[in-house]
C-alpha cells in the first residue's frame, strides 16, 4: 500500500526586490517638486486674471461715470438761473450773481444725504458728493462693490480747467467725475455745463 503523502500548501514570500512603492525621500521630493511648479504656474495665471478684472472694472466705471454726468448736466446751472434755461441767467444785466465755488455744494434744504438727492436741482449741488446712490436714492453699493464716485465742480469761464477765483463772468462750470474701482484705478469724467 503506498501512502499518499499530503501536500501542504507552500507560502511563498515575496523578497524585498519584488515590493513596488515609494520610499518617504522620494515622497518628499515629489510634494517639493509640485509645489516648485504650482507656485510657477499660478504666478503666470495671476497677472492674466488680474488685467481680466481690470477690463470689467473699466466698463463698470464707464457705465457709473457716464450715468452720473448724464444726471448732473440734465440739471439747471446755477440756483439763480432759470430752471428750464433761456429766461435769465445768472450773471446777466439785472439778474441775481451766480454761485461762487465757496458756496457750491448742495444747499440746507438738500443735505445731500441719500434719500435727499433727488432734490438738487443745479450742478452746483453735486459738488463735493461721494455717496454711491442713484438720483431716486437707491444705493448702488450692490450693483458696484467697491467703487467710489467723488464730484467736483469749479467756475470756470475761460476753460482751462483751473478754478477761476479772479474771473467774475461765471459763464461756464467744469464738472469733474472720478470713479475709483476696487483695485484703486481713477478714471476721471468731465464736462463743461455753460450758462444758457
């Protein structure tokens, strides 16, 4: 009788030549390695997503500036000339003299605060205003974040862009509208509003 002799199972062992992986120096230098070319690449992306933002931001600024010169030169130029225009004017031959710039600015009827704009009623009122808010009050801090509008408004009758503090003709008014965007760029509007 022949004995069947049982075969066990054998375990086979793989040897240290055999096992796959990364040893902890080369993990190191591979984190080292991506955070070289990450900090490369996003120093060539942030430039090109900069000069991106400043483009909406040019538009944005073009849209504000342009809205608020269109309201401020729709009104009367001064508060002793004719609303409408045509009738009389300031300055003239009987007529009451127009606003000096010491008194420009809106009057004590129209404290300029946002719900009062409404109420100017000639270019000399917007002067000094910086509040981000349409004609009819509603603020526009939503819509433009992070903008600021300043208005200026000087005498100026020869058109040289000074303020005339010697020239008593007061035939013209130089509005000046300048629009700072969030990243601190100026864009500056102006215009003349002349007595007629």
């Amino acid at each position: 009788m022949r004995f069947k002799q049982k075969l066990s199972p054998t375990i086979i062992l793989p040897s240290k030549a055999s096992q796959q992986g990364f040893t902890l120096i080369e993990i190191i230098v591979g984190i080292v390695v991506l955070s070289i070319a990450f900090s490369i690449f996003t120093s060539l992306i942030y430039p090109l997503a900069n000069q991106s933002a400043k483009q909406v931001h040019q538009i944005k600024a073009a849209e504000l500036g342009q809205s608020m010169i269109n309201e401020i030169i729709a009104k009367a130029f001064d508060d002793n000339s004719d609303m409408s225009g045509g009738i009389y004017r300031c300055g003239e031959d009987g007529e009451a003299e127009c606003t000096k710039e010491i008194e420009m600015g809106a009057e004590e009827s129209e404290p300029g605060e946002l719900g009062n704009r409404e109420q100017f009623d000639d270019v000399d009122d917007y002067n000094n205003l910086s509040i981000m808010a349409n004609s009819l009050g509603d603020s526009l801090n939503d819509i433009y974040v992070g903008y600021q509008i300043n208005v200026q408004v000087i005498n100026d009758s020869d058109y040289d862009g000074d303020h005339d503090e010697d020239d008593n003709e007061y035939t013209a008014k130089l509005i000046t509208v300048t629009i700072t965007t969030p990243q601190d760029f100026d864009f500056v509007f102006a215009v003349y509003r002349a007595n007629f």
